[in-house]
C-alpha cells in the first residue's frame, strides 16, 4: 500500500520532450525545458537533456540550486526576474537570468564582479499580456544600460504570454519580438543569439506559422509534463497526456442521499451548498483535500465524478462500492499538478525504465 502519491513516469516525459524537440527543431526551434512544475526534479533535469533538450528553465532560484547541487552542470536559464536578495546566488549558480529592471541589472553586475563571474542576460519584453517585461519602447535604454556593464553579456530577448491574461501568441505579436531583435542588433551592433518567443502556449502558433522569423527558442514546461495546449487544454496529437498521475486511497464508501439535511449555514469554505436532489448514490471519500490538490483541476477516470473537497476529504460519486484501501487514479492539470508537488503529504514517485 503506497498512500497518496503521484506517479511520475519519466519515460513517457522524455517521449513528449523529444517529440516536442523534433517537431519544434523543424521550424528552426530549439526548447528550454521548464522544471518548476517539478520543482527542479535533478531526475526530470537529466531526461531532458537527454532527449535533446539544450537549456533546462526554471523560475526560483532554489530550484536550480537543488539540480546544481545533484551534479546538473548544463545551460540553464532563470526565468523569472531576480530578486535583489538572491543576486548572489544567481550569479553562483552560473545560469542566465531573464531580466526585466535596470536596478537588478546593477545588482547582478556587481556581485558578478565580486565573484569574478561574467553573467549572462536574457531581456524580457512585455507584449501585452501584462506580466513581467520591458515596455518596447524602454528596450533601447535597458540594452544600453546592459551594454554599459562589462560583467554582463545579453545573450537574448524573450517574451511570455498567456500566462496573467491568455494573450496568445500571433503573427503580429512574434513579428514584434522578431522585429526588436532585428532593431537591437542594428542599433548596437551587437548579436542577439536567442530569441525566445514564449511558453507552451506558443506551440500551436510553431506548428501552424509558414514563417517563424528569428525565433529560435521556446520555453516549454507544460506540454512536456501534461501533453497538453495551455490555450485551450486540448492533448496536443503525439504526446502522453498521463505521464503524471495522483493516485488516492478510499476511506468511505456508502449509499448516501445527494441532498443534505438540517439547517444549512456556510460550509467550510464560506460557501452555502445548494445540492439539487438527484436522489441516493455511492459516495466515496478519499484520502486527499484541498491539502494537497486543486479538487477542480484533477480528471477523474471514467465512472468517477468529483462532487467536493474539504482539505482532507475529497468526495466523490462512483459508479459501484469501493472498499477501503481501493485507488482511484486522476490526471492532475497543471493547478493540481502544482499544489500536489508542493505538498508534503503527497509521496512522489518516479517511473524510469520500467
Ligand atoms: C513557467 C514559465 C514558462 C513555461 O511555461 P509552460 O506553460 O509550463 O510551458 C516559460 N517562461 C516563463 C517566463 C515562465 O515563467
């Protein structure tokens, strides 16, 4: 008996990583592979790079420390800005950072300096979504002032959409990114090698462009773990979209009315229920909650519904009576996915050549 865990078949993620990796490399695209969702897994690290993934991509710092200290010596890329008090360890850790914030900018060049370190930067730049990046009209003053520390060497521009507001990747977005570089590199004579133009959401627009100018480079964390297009969460065709799995244990399973009764208040959540009466059926209670999933985010298998979830309880109607000990195994999405890796209650257990 295994208790609540997920199942991580590293097998079926080097599948998608290196279908991904080919099909992208036909439009001139090579990937970053994205990690936080695994919260820098060394093991997730090492099958990327041996699926012919070049750089490996993650957004705290933490993360990439715990692959450094396991011996994951490859590129790697910060993805999110740095935050003042880990410049130090930033530099240390010999990976790119994405930059948005001339002050970092400093910070960063300073303790490269102190370290005897050069420091490679990736710009962002903000194309409408309304995260992080450089507005483009600021681009030139922040290349500039880039340019003006020797301890750093700009090495990219980027861009990141679909994350804060699902704005997608299009023809006049990419052509934008595409068309800065070009100005950077005219206007300081300078070569531009990376031009990263997003995230999973960009593959759609990769597969579909007759043209995919200078972008050279995706980020890609989502499609590789869940097989799927963030934009609309379709499987995207060739890829394992169950290569990741929570599986959790029954604890009741009962004949219950679907109607509460007695004086209803606010459940536990501040919510009222309003259950319509669809008479009795099996409910079966698992051994998960809120502690450790999104209830909402996790696809149940065929004959298993999810009708709530406190944060121990997650109650669900089945199609028969399980016994005690029984499992039940969903496809977290992403939410879940997250919430489940960062619990210390759910045990992670890696599949690898089995
Ligand atoms: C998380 C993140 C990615 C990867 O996003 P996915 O949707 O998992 O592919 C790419 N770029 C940045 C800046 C990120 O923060």
């Amino acid at each position: 008996m295994n208790g609540l865990r997920l199942e991580i078949d590293l097998d079926k993620i080097a599948a998608n990583a290196s279908e991904l990796a080919t099909r992208t490399a036909a439009h001139g695209i090579s990937i970053t592979g994205v990690t936080k969702a695994m919260l820098g897994l060394p093991e997730l690290a090492s099958v990327l790079y041996d699926s012919g993934i070049p750089v490996v991509g993650d957004s705290r710092i933490e993360n990439i420390e715990r692959m450094r200290s396991d011996g994951i010596d490859g590129p790697m890329l910060l993805l999110r800005s740095p935050a003042p008090s880990q410049v130090d360890r930033v530099i240390r850790s010999g990976a790119t950072s994405a930059n948005t914030e001339t002050h970092v900018l400093t910070l960063l060049a300073d303790s490269a300096r102190a370290a005897g370190r050069v420091h490679d930067v990736m710009l962002m730049v903000e194309l409408g979504d309304l995260r992080e990046g450089v507005l483009p009209g600021d681009l030139n003053e922040t290349v500039e002032h880039v340019l003006a520390l020797p301890q750093l060497r700009l090495t990219g521009i980027g861009t990141n959409l679909a994350c804060r507001s699902g704005v997608a990747p299009s023809v006049d977005n990419m052509g934008q990114l595409c068309f800065l570089a070009d100005m950077v590199e005219t206007r300081f004579g300078i070569e531009i090698t990376t031009v990263s133009g997003g995230n999973s959401a960009n593959i759609s627009w990769a597969f579909d462009a007759t043209d995919t100018g200078r972008i050279n480079d995706l980020r890609i964390g989502e499609a590789i773990l869940l097989g799927r297009d963030p934009l609309d969460r379709q499987p995207i065709a060739g890829l394992h979209i169950d290569a990741i799995t929570l599986l959790a244990e029954v604890i009741e399973s009962k004949c219950k009315p679907t109607k509460p009764w007695g004086r209803l208040g606010e459940n536990a959540f501040g919510k009222t229920e309003t259950t319509p009466d669809r008479g009795y059926v099996w409910q079966t209670i698992l051994a998960a909650g809120r502690n450790d999933t999104e209830p909402e985010d996790m696809h149940p298998p065929a004959g298993v519904d999810v009708l709530a979830a406190s944060s121990d309880h997650l109650i669900t109607e089945t199609t028969h009576q399980m016994q005690p000990g029984d499992e039940i195994c969903f496809v977290p999405g992403y939410a879940a996915l997250l919430r489940s890796m960062t619990s210390p209650f759910v045990t992670k257990r890696l599949l690898l050549g089995e």
